[in-house]
C-alpha cells in the first residue's frame, strides 16, 4: 500500500530541514529565540557574518550548517 501524496513522501523541495524557506544561513526565529550556549546556559547571538551563533557569557562561538546550529559541547 502506497502512503498518500506518494510523489512527495520524504521530499524537502518546498521547504527547509526546519519548516521554512529562510536562507541557508538564518535560523528559524522561533528556534533561535530559544537556543542557549551548551557549556554555560548564556543567550546566544548571530556573529556579524551571520554565519555562526556566538555566546553573549563565554563566547564560544556555534557555526550553523545548512541552517542548523551545531552546538555539541
């Protein structure tokens, strides 16, 4: 038995990993309003390039690849 909507069953095409159409680079607000710095707790901030998330308290310093923050401690 095939699933419903067969064609697009496990495809991304319209959106991104998370659910929006925001560039590679930005994450989806509501994601980025909630995300902490793994080591210390603090509020993260994007770097100037935007291209990774930064810790306001220690500034250990998360790059975000294909949308996604990559905050292994």
């Amino acid at each position: 038995m095939k699933p419903q909507n067969s064609e697009n069953f496990g495809s991304r095409k319209s959106k991104d990993f998370l659910g929006t159409k925001e560039s590679k680079e930005t994450l989806n607000p509501e994601l980025y309003k909630i995300l902490a710095c793994p080591v210390c707790k603090s509020d993260v901030k994007y770097t100037s390039d935007m291209k990774a998330l930064k810790c306001v308290k220690c500034s250990k310093t998360y790059p975000i690849r294909d949308g996604i923050p990559v905050m292994m401690a």
